[in-house]
C-alpha cells in the first residue's frame, strides 16, 4: 500500500554536496515548480545542504522521504543529459557523485548555509526538562538565536533538539553567485507632456532619452550622480520604462587580438587531414558511432587551421564544437583566433582565471543554447555543449589535462568519452603525443593523421646540445655557445625565448657550514627564495632594503630569510641555483634589452598573462624568460632563437613518464623557433648530452623515442601497457599512518587473493616522493593491473572497506590513471 502512494507522489533525484556515495531521493514541495538542473536546499542528517536535481518523476523506493525545502537558483545549472557524465565520472573515479557535481559545475555558484539554535516556544514553569543544568545554562547565555558553530559542544545541543527544548533553523549565510543585472530605460511609447516642473536636472535626462534606442543606467551615471533616483520619477511621471537586464560581466583577459596571418589555402597534407575528418564526421552523423582521429603534426604544421575548417563544417551542420587547450594562457591566443573566424558566433569561455561571475555567465549561455562553441582549459570538458558535433583536445599530451586535486579526472579521457557517448567526432592533437594515444592509433582506436612539415619556406629549427659537465663549479646561467647567440639574436632585431622550469631566484637555500638546506616546516620541500633587488650569480648578502621572500611550493608558507642557520646558528647561509626571476634580472643588466617573464607568478596577477603575451607578440618586450607556460602552442613572429637553461630538471625525477615528459617539453619549446620565414635556432644546455629522450628531441624524432620508450613501458607494464591506480593515506602522525597503510595493503591483497586474477598486484605502501605536505605525512599503494576490469573489481571491493576503517583525521585519496607517481 505505502509503495502503491509513494508512486502516485512525485519525487526528485538530489545530489547532495557531501562525501555521500548515491543519490537521495526528496519528495516535492507542491509549491516548488522544481526541474532538473536546479539547485535546492535540502535536509540531510542534522544539518541543511545544497543538492542538485539531477532527475523528476514518481516516488520509487521505501520512504519515509524528506521533502525538498527551497529552489536556490531558478535557472537550471545542466539538463538532463548531465546525469550519465555524472554517474559515469563518479564510478570510473571512485569519487562521491554530489562532490562530482559540485567540482564539475563553475565555482562559487552555491551557497553556504548556518544554523541559528533556539528556544523552543514551551512553558519553562510546566515543564520540567527544562530544569535540567545544561538547558538552564544555555537559556541564561543565549536568550537569542545563536550561530550553531558557536558551541563547541554539538552533541549537546542535537540531543537538546530532539528532545524539542532548542530548535535549529538553517539560514542562506551567503548568496552564491548568480546573474548580474542592470537597469536600462527608453522612452515610453506616448510619454506625457514634460510639465514645467520638471527640474533642471531631470529635464536634462529626458532630453537624453527621448529619440534614443535603450540605455544602461551605467550610461546615465556618467552624467548624474543619483541617475537612479531621477530615472524612477521620470517613471513615475510616465515619461520613460525602467526594466532589470541581465548584464555581462566584463572580462579582465580579453583575448590577445588576432596578428597571424589569415590562411588562404591548405596544404596538401591539411586538406587530407580535412577530408579524412570531414568524411568521418558524416560517417558519425550519419550512424551515430564516434570517429576519433590522432593529428600527429610538427610543430608548426598548421594543425589549429585544421581545426578551424572542421569546426566550420559542424558548426554548418547544426551542431556544438568543445575545444580544449590544456593551458589559460593558449586559451586568450585561440579566442581571439575563433573570433576572428566566426565573428558571428557566442563563443563560451570556461577556465580559471576568470571570476566566478564570468564563469557562470558563459555555462549558462551554453545551458540555454545561446553558445554552441566553447573554448577552455582541462574543466571545460565539462561544458553543458547541446548536441555537440566535434570535440577537440589540443596539445593532448600535456599533464594539464589531468587534475592533480580533489576529483582526479583526466580531461583527455573524458573527452574521449564525451565523444562516443554524444556522437561527436573526436581530434586529438599533438606535435609529441601521449604514448597512450600513439599507441591507440596504432591499435586502430584511433585513425593516425599526419602533418610532417610546416607550411611555406618555414622549417624546423636545427636543435644542438650543449655540454655542460665539465664547466665546473660557479658557472653562469648561460653557457658561452647560448650568450653567444642570444647576443646575435638582439643584435639582428629578432627575439628569444630563454626556457627554465623552475620559477623565483634561487631553489636551493643552503648552510655552507654544516650542509643543511632551509626546509618548510609544514613540507618536506626545500624553500625558494623570491624577491626582487639581488645581484646575479651566487646571492652572498641578503638585501637589507629588500630581504625578498622564501616560499614553499608546496603549501605556500612564507618567511623572510634567515640571518643565520637555524640548524647550527652560522652566518655562511647561501642561495644557490637559478629560477626565472633570477634568469630574468641577468639578461636585462648584462644584456640591457626589455625582458619579460612568463610563469606562474606573473601569470597569476590579473590580467597579468594577457599583458606578457601582448608584450612580446608585438616586440615590446626582446627576450621572454619562461616556464612550460611559455613552451606551448604559442606563435611567436619574431622568436628566432630558443634557449634551454637547464633540460635536465624533470629528468631524472623517481617517475615513469620522466623520459617522455621531457621530451615532449623539448619538443614543444623548440618549435617556438623560427615559425615563419625567419629560420630559428635551438640550443639545449644539459648535463646528459647522451640520454635518447635528448637525442631524440635533437632529431626531432618522436618515432625513434616511442620505439624505445615502449619498450620499457611493456617490460615493467606501465601505461599504455596497464592499469593503475595510487592511493594515498595523509595523516599527521607518521608511525600511525604508516601502519594504517600496511593494514591497508594486507587487506588489499586479500581481496586481491579472493578474486584468484593474474596481472593484478598491489605494490607497497611506501612514502610518498613529497613525503611530507602541509604538515600531513603521505604514504602511498600503487595497484597495477592489466586491465580496466580488474582493477575496478578490486577497488569496488577494497575501497569502501578501507573508508569504513580509517580514523576520522585520516584522508584517503584515490588517482585513478595516475599522470605521476610524484
């Protein structure tokens, strides 16, 4: 009886925003017209949480059920085709489904809530619970309602709830981000007479009004300093119409205008590259089977041109475009590029660097149907594009695609995904491909499109190998073969670009009398000194005027450098090393050209990416000093000359992908040189002149460095080779946490036992690389399996055990496809 009425009750599907592994079912307030998409507050346990509807219809289960309290935000967040993506996400990744909504959805949208605690309205003569101590107690402190974080003891206070002496009311604390109006007004249809009272002042307004189309208030402002307050007795009067527009937030980081010259014709490998795509989007369109290509194309190869043509075809054919770029600072290149070659188009812009406001302005464009293009960084892949044509995953390789926090994701996979699921066409390109790609092309997964030369008269740069192993101690930056043509360079009126992965002054704070680095105390990291005012070379003194600033770049603790050792008390503390604000100061005093620096700190300033790349796309600035942030997908006019400071850095790091990380980072930052009809030239400073990823870089030979980095992959099973998945356990004891992991493992390999399946192991625990991060010590499992299946039949088995088992001040994490085991 009680299912046959739920059934005849209509109910909603919530994604509550807490570390709960299913969805809730809520009943419907009849008053709410509630719809999928939208975001409510909902009771949960104790407390009031946001949730998100993710499906509408019959009340199915076994209640009792809690109803829906409120709408939070009227306009739907994502439609119904949302929900597989969700489940799809949240079970590949063994990450809660409401927390996949929450990361998935642009940040700072919901609301916080708190809970104000109260008297119960009862008769405190009649009833004698409320002689009890700890009521009296509260009742004499707080005659008012008071925030429920006030009180330190809460279990105190549930009970007094339930036993109906307090009450608990949960309160919106803060708004959340929502649309951005504006008042805007014209002149009514048939306006009354302006009378002769009307002031000076407001007949002056009106006499703006009358004969124009509508106004923003914002416009009036400029000459009214209570434009409003006029606007509204004008209204009044029925001389105008006031109406609340929806106003688009403006956005810091316009894109870096189009400079490149416009392509008139392809070459003959673009127009293959674009008849092979063209006709598998037709295919796609016509059978509903997704057709994914691998674009394997030098640098320069005019790859984006490619992309351009096809999105063109879809966008012709009704259907939406999602293009990714793993980095913020392609992304302001590449909008000013699609402006320029759909100037009609509403193109949407997802990434970080914008404000929330922006954020939710551009999804809800793409949520309504107003954009059918959105360009953005590895979170776009997220974008609620309707019906979706073409999907493309530029520069695919790059580590950026993958989430390095929170809910681990790789942007490229769920890309794939979106594309088969959708009937997209999927293009993945890359001058240094992933050896996951490269060899899915190879397996037939993917159809291998190639690009082996640029077009015109540009061609690749000749790369050479500096030596650097017997210079010795106290060298420069900049060998004497690199200062040599950087000097050419400047001297011929052309640019260069200066390649160090390593930001600040100097990495390596060091105590020359007993050998103690300067350590974070919450890391176990060393600290980099950042500031402004050294002199080159080894930093003897510290500034006095301007000590700078030691930094750790792992959780971001900051102090001032020491006078002394902390650990043995001597004065002989040195800064060794060299960063990009180090490598910066020296080519402006010893070269005495305009230099700029592109890196994390720059780039972090608002609108400060936007300014670097402007700065140097037009020449103002002569030589750029930068990170990988600058060795991707950039064009450059004038850049000639490329310089690798140190190509050792990420090499001999304790990861699998090290070879092909610097490789392909190499690869990338050679190709910035010599794009046009100015030959370019490559110079990589190394300690290892012999290791195969640098020969190969040399050669510009990405099959001679597959060949042999396959090989290893295959003999230690390693992706594309196998499955694998890194869990972590953080705590703030080691010895504890370092046992709980070894209980961990044995429980692991049980099930592991259990399952009776070969090619599936766990390895470990041991501690992290970064033993050590914001005072949390890290000991990690690898699970290595050959397959996807596996893999997942051990972590649905083990996972959940293991979260049941752990102290709450235990935080497990799970990577599934690990990018690093750093």
């Amino acid at each position: 009886m009680t299912e046959t009425l739920l059934a005849e009750v209509m109910a909603c599907e919530v994604a509550v925003d807490a570390p709960a592994p299913n969805l809730y079912t809520y009943l419907l307030n009849p008053e709410l017209d509630i719809k999928v998409g939208q975001m409510v507050q909902v009771p949960f346990g104790s407390r009031d949480l946001v949730g998100y509807v993710m499906s509408v219809g019959p009340a199915a289960g076994r209640g009792p059920f809690k109803t829906v309290r409120k709408i939070l935000k009227e306009t739907p967040l994502f439609g119904p085709e949302f929900l597989p993506l969700v489940r799809f996400v949240s079970q590949y990744y063994f990450y809660p489904i409401g927390l996949c909504v929450k990361e998935i959805l642009p940040g700072g949208l919901a609301p916080k809530f708190k809970g104000l605690v109260g008297l119960a309205e009862l008769p405190v003569e009649t009833d004698p619970r409320y002689e009890k101590e700890p009521f009296r107690t509260l009742a004499g402190l707080y005659p008012e309602k008071k925030a429920l974080s006030c009180f330190k003891d809460r279990s105190e206070i549930y009970r007094l709830i339930r036993a109906g002496l307090l009450t608990l009311e949960w309160v919106t604390e803060t708004r959340g981000v929502d649309f951005n109006t504006e008042w805007w007004l014209w002149a009514a249809k048939e306006p009354t007479e302006p009378r002769p009272y009307l002031g000076p002042k407001q007949k002056a307004m009106w006499e703006m009004i009358v004969g124009s189309p509508p106004l923003p208030m914002s416009h009036f402002r400029n000459f009214f300093t209570d434009a409003l307050a006029k606007a509204r007795s004008l209204k009044e009067k029925g001389l105008i119409e006031l109406e609340r527009r929806i106003k688009d937030r403006d956005d810091p980081n316009r894109p870096v205008e189009y400079q490149g010259v416009k392509v008139e014709k392809l070459t003959q490998e673009q127009e293959a590259a674009l008849k092979a795509i063209s006709s598998g989007l037709d295919e796609t369109l016509a059978s509903g089977e997704t057709q994914g290509f691998l674009l394997f194309g030098v640098t320069g190869s005019g790859k984006t041109e490619v992309y351009l043509r096809a999105a063109e075809k879809v966008l012709a054919k009704g259907r939406g475009v999602l293009w990714l770029a793993p980095e913020i600072a392609l992304t302001l290149g590449l909008e000013g590029r699609l402006k320029d070659k759909f100037p009609e188009e509403n193109i949407s812009v997802l990434h970080s660097a914008l404000t929330p406001g922006q954020r939710h302005d551009h999804w809800l464009k793409l949520v309504k149907g107003e954009s059918r293009l959105v360009l953005g960084a590895r979170s776009a892949v997220f974008a609620p594009v309707i019906n979706p044509g073409l999907i493309i995953v530029d520069e695919e390789h790059d580590g950026a695609f993958k989430q390095g926090d929170g809910l681990r994701y790789h942007g490229r996979d769920l890309a794939a995904w979106r594309a088969r699921a959708q009937g997209a066409v999927l293009i993945l390109g890359s001058a240094t491909p992933s050896m996951e790609s490269y060899k899915a092309a190879g397996d037939g997964y993917l159809t291998l499109l190639k690009l082996n030369t640029r077009p015109g008269d540009s061609v690749l740069p000749p790369v050479y190998l500096v030596d650097r192993r017997n210079e010795g101690r106290g060298r420069a930056p900049l060998s004497a073969e690199l200062a040599e043509s950087l000097n050419q360079t400047l001297k011929s009126g052309d640019q260069a670009l200066l390649f160090l992965n390593r930001r600040g002054l100097a990495n390596l704070p060091l105590c020359l009398a007993c050998g103690e680095t300067l350590k974070c105390p919450h890391c176990s990291l060393s600290l980099t000194l950042h500031g402004h005012g050294y002199d080159v070379g080894e930093i003897e003194e510290i500034n006095k005027d301007n000590p700078g600033t030691l930094v750790c770049h792992g959780c971001g603790y900051k102090s001032y450098p020491p006078r002394a050792c902390p650990a043995c008390g001597s004065p002989l503390v040195r800064y060794l090393g060299v960063g990009t604000e180090k490598l910066h100061r020296l080519v402006e005093d010893d070269y005495k050209v305009s230099a700029i620096k592109l890196d994390s700190d720059s780039a972090g300033r608002r609108g400060g990416l936007k300014k670097v790349l402007e700065s140097f796309s037009l020449g103002e600035a002569r030589v750029l000093v930068g990170t990988q942030m600058a060795a991707k997908g950039h064009d450059f006019p004038g850049l000639t000359l490329v310089g690798v400071v140190e190509a050792d850095v990420g090499l001999n790091i304790p990861d699998f992908r090290a070879a092909e990380k610097t490789f392909q980072l190499l690869s990338q930052v050679s190709g910035r040189a010599g794009r046009r009809d100015r030959p370019g030239k490559v110079l990589i400073q190394t300690h290892n002149p012999e290791h195969y990823a640098l020969k190969a870089a040399q050669e510009h030979d990405y099959e001679g460095f597959y060949e042999q980095e396959i090989v290893f992959r295959q003999n230690l099973r390693y992706p594309p080779y196998g499955k694998m998945a890194l869990i972590r356990l953080s705590g703030p004891e080691a010895n504890k946490t370092e046992e709980l992991a070894e209980e961990a493992g044995q429980v692991g390999r049980c099930v592991v036992e259990r399952l009776k399946t070969s090619g599936l192991e766990i390895l470990g625990p041991a501690p992290a690389p970064v033993s050590k991060l914001k005072d949390l010590y890290i000991f990690q499992l690898l699970v290595r399996s050959d397959d996807h299946l596996n893999r997942y039949r051990l972590l649905i088995n083990w996972l959940p055990r293991l979260r049941k088992s752990l102290p709450k001040n235990i935080i497990l994490t799970v990577d599934i496809d690990p990018y690093s085991l750093l």
